[in-house]
C-alpha cells in the first residue's frame, strides 16, 4: 500500500508527503553520486526552482491518482 493508498493521507496531505519523500531523497541521493552539489552549496533560488518542480510533479501525480481512482470506483 502506496502512501497515496493509505487511507490517513488523501489529498493535500499525501500530495505533501510524496513531494517530501521526493525532494528529500533527490537531495540526499544526487550530492552522493556526485550529480548535484549538497544543498548548502547551492544558490537560494536554484533550490526554490527545484522545489517548485517537485512540487509541480507531487501536485500532477495527486491530481492523476485522483482521477484514476474516481474513474476506477
């Protein structure tokens, strides 16, 4: 069971938790295999662009799994 499944987290606070597990992990991941620099390296508003596209995939992939279930039901 996906955190979009669980039945505590609908909507706006699973949306929130993806983004979380999303952007998290990128932060954490793309430093270590020396893709990206850590984040206290990186310029202010290029850590606000890259929030604001996973937050822009956290809000698309809610709004999908929305309108899948609603079509499955």
């Amino acid at each position: 069971m996906g955190c979009w499944e669980r039945p505590a987290s609908k909507g706006a606070t699973a949306a929130v938790l993806h983004f979380s597990a999303v952007w998290g992990s990128a932060q954490v991941m793309l430093p270590s295999l020396a893709v990206a620099p850590p984040p206290w390296e990186t310029e202010p508003k290029e850590l606000a662009i890259d929030a604001l596209h996973h937050a822009v995939y956290a809000a698309a992939t809610g709004l999908a799994f929305a309108a899948l279930e609603r079509s499955t039901s």
